[in-house]
C-alpha cells in the first residue's frame, strides 16, 4: 500500500486542506459534549411536556452521522428530524432560549464557549509536527471548519501560523456555500491558496468531510481514523486512511 509521502509525490500535490476539529485539534470531543447537553436537556423538557420519551443524543452513532464537521443549524435540524421533531428556524441573532433551530444552535455554541474557556485546546501533535515539516517543504497549507469558532480556537491553540488561509462556519454563511457532503468550503480553501482541487489534498475525520473531499475532485482524500471508523471512511471515499501523521 503507499504511503502518504508516496501518493502526495505521485499526485503532485502542492497544498494541504485540513479539517480542524479532529484532525488538528482535539475539540471535536467538546463540541460533541457541548451538543449533547444541549440536545438531552431540550429532549427531556419537550418529552415531560408531552408524556413521552425521547432518545438520548448518543455521541458514537447520533452525532456522527448527522452532526459531524457540518454547520451549527443544519446539524440542529438533522438531529431534530431523526427524533421525528421539527421546529421553526428562527434566525441566528435568537436567543438562547428561544425554542427554534436558532435558539437551540445558539445555546449549544454558548455550552462550547464555557468548555473552550474551562479546558482550553488540545492539539494533535502528530498533525502539528508534520505540517511544520510540510511548509519548510514549501506546501502550501489551509484550514476549514464548519464551527463559527474556528478563529478562537486557533488563537487559543496558538496555532494561527500555521495556516495560510482559513474558512470557517461564518464566512461560509456569508458566502451561502453549502455544508457537507457539498465540496464547497474545500473549493473556497484552494480557490484562496490559487491552487486547483487536484493539485490539492484534502485530510477528515469525517464521512461527510471525506464524501465533499471526493465531490469536491480533489487530488487526494486522506481520511484520519480518530474514531476507528476506517471502513466508513474508506467506503465514504478516502484514498488513503491514517490513524496518526507520519512521525517526523
């Protein structure tokens, strides 16, 4: 099987696309934790009203398959539907009491901030260590997040530098590109770098990061296996599958 410094050769590969959340940083885990205080509370409130009961939010099989790495109301809505519920959606300047789609995005965004502030940012030193390497060898580097968050947490993480360009949940939203599977926030990242998709490679955590790499046309697709989801990332379209970066 090739190596990662192999297909990056053979595909001429000129700039890295990273995820954030899971690949770079570790705050997929709070993201996740903040989404599931905010959905358990809301379900048990909305099911004691009507007399009945609502599934918990579960983080292995719920919040991948219809949260993961997509923006903020979109993954509200998506779960809401699983759980057959279906709210207005208000608009993103609700408050966070408010019991729309915006209201419930927003209450979950004020949860992450109380654990960004309480625990800080991991980083994966494994990325970190390789991608120093890879920009002393000139590749060209960007970030994308679906998270609206995604400057705070690299300025937290002190990471910022790393990275010539970003993308990120609010500009996204101000250039009404599509969230995952759509390839857009991709496309953006190398349309800034000036770099075509297939001289680009593209590297998730995520089913629907890796299915956009792929729509996307991009080079290379290199799932990151943090959640032994291997198969679901291979089968969703991942060149390659990697549990850890090339130690340097």
């Amino acid at each position: 099987m090739s190596t990662l410094s192999q297909l990056l050769s053979e595909k001429h590969i000129k700039a890295l696309i990273l995820d954030l959340d899971g690949v770079v940083t570790q705050t997929a885990r709070l993201h996740a934790q903040a989404w599931k205080r905010m959905f358990d509370a809301y379900l048990k409130q909305r099911g004691e009203k009507e007399g009945k009961r609502y599934e918990p939010l579960d983080i292995e099989t719920d919040y991948r398959e219809y949260i993961d790495g997509i923006p903020r109301y979109d993954g509200v809505r998506n779960f809401l539907k699983s759980r057959g519920i279906s709210l207005p959606d208000g608009t993103p300047e609700d408050e966070e009491e408010d019991e729309t789609v915006g209201g419930l995005g927003n209450l979950k965004n004020m949860y992450l901030q109380e654990l960004l502030k309480q625990n800080g940012v991991d980083v994966y030193e494994d990325t970190i260590a390789w991608l120093k390497q890879q920009k002393q060898q000139g590749m060209r580097t960007a970030v994308i997040s679906a998270s609206k968050n995604c400057v705070d947490v690299l300025h937290v993480a002190g990471i910022e530098r790393l990275f010539e360009e970003h993308v990120d949940g609010l500009q996204s939203a101000a250039l009404g590109l599509k969230g995952k599977p759509a390839p857009d926030i991709f496309l953006e990242a190398a349309r800034r770098l000036d770099i075509a998709p297939q001289e680009a490679a593209v590297f998730e955590d995520a089913r629907k990061g890796v299915q956009a790499g792929k729509a996307g046309g991009f080079g290379l697709v290199v799932g990151i296996d943090r959640h032994h989801d291997a198969e679901g990332l291979k089968s969703n379209g991942a060149d390659l599958v990697i549990q850890e970066f090339p130690k340097v």
